[in-house]
C-alpha cells in the first residue's frame, strides 16, 4: 500500500516537473519570437543566467527570508493551536475570541504591515511577528474547527473510563482535531513565505522582498524575475515538506 | 456479507486451535460446573449475595419529554441481564445513568455495592460499550482495546501484553497491528468489545452490541459472548431490539415499557447452560419467546400510536 503511494507521488512529482518544463519552453519560445524587452519581459535563459551570477547574493537574502518564515511559521503555529485549546476549554470566551479572531482575519493581515514596521522597526523581528500573525489565525480558526469535530459519543465513552478534561483533550479531542489541524498548518506554509516577502518590500536590510524592491528601483527586471523563481521554489519546497508528513502521519483520513 | 461470516468463522477457528487460551478450554470447566449444580439455580442466589446495583423510583426528564418514569431494577453478581423494549424507551438513558453520564432526576435512589451513590461516582466504575464502536482510527487494534487501561494510568507496554494475551480469545490474533479502516464490522465489535473486557469492573453496560452486524455474525457473536462472559463471570446489562438474543444471551429479561420508560415485564429465563445455537427451537425457548413478544407488542403499539409514524 505505502509502495503503491510512493509510485503514485513519484508520477505527480515527475508531473510537476514536466508541467514547469514545458512552461518554461513556451515562454523562452514567445520571449524570443516576439522580441519582448527585458523590462516586459526576460528570457528564461537570461533568468537562470542572472541566478548563476548573482547566486551568492540570492542565496543570503534566501536564507534571510526563508529564517523569517519559518521562525514566525512555528511561532504562530504554536499560538494558534495554543489559542485553540485554550478557547475550547474555556467555552466562556469562545464568542469573543472567535469574534475578534474573524474580525483581523478578514483583512489581508499584510496591511497591518506598515503598523508593525513603525512599532518594530525594519529588523528581523517585525517580519517574524507578521508572519506569526498571518499563520497564527489561520491555524486558530483550523483549530477550532477540528477540535469542534469531536462525536459526543466518543467523549462519553472515554469519560466513562475516568478520564478527566486533560485526557479527553489529549488522547481523543486533539487526535481527531490533528488533520484539520495539519491542513491548516499547509495552507499556512505559502502565506508565511509571502507576508515575510511582502512586509521586506516595505522595509529592510535584507531578503528577496528587499532583494525585489531594490532591483525594481535600478530597473534591473531579471534580478526581480530570479528573485521570484527563488522565492516559489522556498515555498514550493516548505509545502511539500508539510504535505509530506501530512501524508505520512495523517494516515486514517 | 457472507465473507465476512466466513472471514469470522476462519479465524474463530483459529482461535479455537491456538492453544492454552482457546475456546475448546474456555467450555470444560464452564461444563464441569453446570454438572456440579444440577439445579440450574445460579450461584449468587445460594449465598444470598447482595445486588450489585439496585435502582429505585429512577425518573429522568429532559424538558418535557419524561425519558424514564420511577424505573425499578436490580441486578446481582455475576448475573447477564438482557434489557428489550420498543426503540425510545429510555433504555440508552438508563445506560448513561449507569455509566455515570447522567444524574437522573432528584428523589432517586441508587445503590451500587450496597452503598447510595450518585450518578457520577459511577465514572470510571462500569465498563461502557456504546452502540457504536468508536474505535480511534489513529490507534491500530491493540492500542484501541488498552485505552481504558492507559487511561487508568496503566504503562503503556504492560497493557499491550495484556491485551496482547486476550488477542486469541477475541479472534483477533495476528490483527493487533491493523487499523479500523481495515476491519470488518464484526471485527470491529470485538475490539470494542476487548476494550470493554480489559477494563476490568464489576459491571458492564452493553448497548445493542451487535445491532449492526449481519444475522450470521451477529449470532456467531452471541455464543462467542456467552463463552467469553463465562470464564470471565462479569456482570452484564444488555440492551438489544432482539428477542431471540434476549433470551438465548440472559439469566432475566427486563422488558420495559414506551416512554416513559419503566420495567414492565422482568421475566427469568430458566434454559440450561451452556446454550446451543438450537435451543433457540425448543418448546420451552419458544415459550418464553411468546411472552415478551406480547408484552413488547402492547408497548411497541402503545409508543407507535403516540409518536404518531
């Protein structure tokens, strides 16, 4: 059976991979047939030219983005689910908190982003907190949602084992709530990467955000263009690694 | 339907070929006993023992609709009482009650041991099999039936060897390590129904185990459940619809009434132990049979009539 999943993953990898090829091939074919300039448009070959001479440079403002994602990743992860639980053991403060949540929720949370430059500063820190931010919610509402999964039938049966409100949370409400937990925790892995871009773009020392702003800035289009490709490649990479142990571990679903 | 009787039969056979904790050793002494007691008078009655649970005046209403209405019922130790009646009767409420989720109405009185106790001091005393299964699906076979024992605080590993030793009797040997998903109905019953036999209390509620499972399973299963309940001599209270499981499965059959629930026939079934799956044709089975089905009849018009299908 777990073969069976490997093969099939192979092929839609190997899909992928074909699907972003052949992109590719069309658009070196269209840059060049119709002449576009650089500024509309650069060549793929000019783009991977670009990376190869810039590598060093992209590859630190990488690392930069990629240490805030993730760092604000986890942070907000574990708030969130914190969030949650805390919500769902205390039902009292379920409407306010819930309230409250799908009110900030339902603003983009990057515009929330020049406040958090102005309180924080253009460091480190005021991404790692829009990031944290951007996936804490989304994670708390998925939270929630899982853990409101839970059959009354099978607290019931675990109550009637003895089991107090810590034992009925972690050995039965927290298991079912964990794949929509997990999903949640994916949708997030490509939001944290953009608030971390979006927010370099409004001020930074350092990152592809800040990396893209500044090669808009010296009409350097190819620079923008590597930096993108490197950007979707961190995210690409980040979601397949949680979709990876989604799979892996979320086995019942 | 018919694989999965078969699945069941391959590997209650194999179960009964495994050795010191098979089926076949299960049955001699419970024989050896039913010849040395002729009488057929269950033991407890001889040594006057005390009930283990005694119900009186137990009410319990939710808003307006009285489920249950000064239900009355004893059981002693050791004895398998069958509970029918027509569907809504109150008899899943008397069950929570039991199992010590609900506290029926004020005025009640409730003994178990001997000793008034409410409701709730009942959790963590009675081993509860829901209608369902609900198996865990993140947890495989073994470690769906330890999770009472974890609960109690049992480690971890010591459950699963003692799990691991009931495997055979409950015909699931070689399936610890599966997954519900890949279980059949019947298989499923008997995990839950292992969780049920590993949390070791005095009494156990089961609550129309078999409901769900196909007439071949299902009375494959009762034989299994009157082996199992034999060597092990717990106290069961056993809902089902069935009549015929009614009679072949008990000691007494409480037959209770529409809603509001009380008993409204308690009806001793003297058939010899063990019980062969052809009692079932006897005069005396027969007998009985005819008298709850009136009295169930009266009641299933009755609750017809007024829930007005």
């Amino acid at each position: 059976m777990s073969t069976v999943a490997a093969s099939s993953n192979a092929r839609r990898i190997g899909r992928g991979f074909a699907g972003a090829f052949l992109l590719a091939a069309i658009w070196e074919l269209s840059v060049r047939g119709f002449n576009l300039p650089t500024y509309v448009l650069p060549s793929v070959s000019s783009i991977l030219a670009g990376m190869v001479a810039d590598a060093g440079k992209l590859a630190a403002a990488a690392r930069f983005t990629a240490a805030e994602a993730l760092t604000g990743y986890l942070l907000g992860c574990v708030i969130g689910i914190a969030a949650a639980v805390g919500v769902s053991m205390v039902p009292r403060t379920r409407s306010a908190v819930m309230s409250v949540a799908t009110a900030i929720n339902s603003v983009p949370v990057v515009a929330y982003s020049p406040l958090v430059l102005l309180w924080l500063g253009i460091g480190m820190t005021s991404k790692i907190v829009m990031v944290a931010v951007a996936v804490s919610f989304t994670v708390f509402l998925s939270t929630v949602a899982g853990l409101d999964r839970v059959d009354r039938k099978s607290i019931d049966l675990v109550r009637s084992f003895g089991a107090g409100r810590m034992a009925v949370l972690w050995r039965l409400r927290l298991p079912t709530a964990l794949p929509l937990i997990i999903a949640g925790m994916r949708v997030s892995t490509v939001r944290s990467v953009i608030v971390a871009i979006v927010t370099e773009m409004l001020g930074a020392y350092g990152g592809l955000g800040w990396v893209i702003y500044q090669a808009v800035l010296q009409i350097d289009f190819v620079q923008v263009w590597a930096a993108i490709i490197v950007a979707s490649a961190i995210s690409l990479c980040f979601f397949g690694v949680i979709s990876f142990i989604e799979q892996r571990y979320i086995f019942w679903r | 339907m018919t694989d999965m009787s078969i699945a069941w039969s391959e590997d209650y056979a194999c179960g009964l070929n495994s050795g010191a904790r098979g089926l076949a050793g299960l049955l001699r002494p419970v024989k050896a006993e039913a010849l040395a007691a002729p009488a057929a008078e269950p033991a407890w009655t001889a040594s006057g023992d005390r009930p283990l649970i005694e119900l009186r005046k137990v009410s319990k209403s939710f808003g307006p609709v009285i489920a249950l209405d000064n239900l009355e019922a004893t059981i002693l130790p050791g004895e398998l009482v069958t509970v029918v009646g027509p569907s809504g009767c109150g008899k899943s409420t008397l069950f929570n009650i039991l199992a010590g989720l609900e506290e029926p109405d004020p005025g009640n009185i409730l003994r178990f041991r001997g000793k008034s106790s409410a409701a709730s001091e009942l959790l963590g005393q009675v081993s509860f099999m829901p209608q369902r299964d609900l198996l865990l699906p993140w947890r495989n076979v073994i470690d769906n039936a330890i999770l009472a024992l974890e609960i109690e605080g049992m480690p971890r590993a010591q459950a699963r060897a003692e799990a691991l030793k009931m495997l055979p009797e409950f015909g699931l040997s070689g399936f610890e390590a599966q997954y519900p998903n890949q279980l059949s109905g019947g298989m499923r019953q008997r995990v839950a129904l292992m969780r049920t036999f590993l949390f070791k209390r005095d009494l156990m509620l089961l609550d129309e185990p078999f409901g769900a499972l196909d007439a071949l399973t299902r009375t494959m299963m009762q034989r299994w459940l009157l082996d199992v309940w034999q060597k092990h001599r717990r106290t069961v209270l056993f809902i089902t619809h069935d009549v015929d499981e009614a009679i072949f499965l008990g000691d007494r059959v409480l037959v209770m009434t529409a809603r509001p629930g009380k008993v409204k026939l308690e009806q001793k079934i003297d058939l010899p132990r063990p019980r062969k799956a052809d009692i079932v044709t006897s005069p005396e089975f027969v007998g009985l049979k005819k008298t709850l089905l009136d009295a169930i009849e009266e009641e299933s018009m009755k609750s017809f009539m007024t829930s007005g299908h």
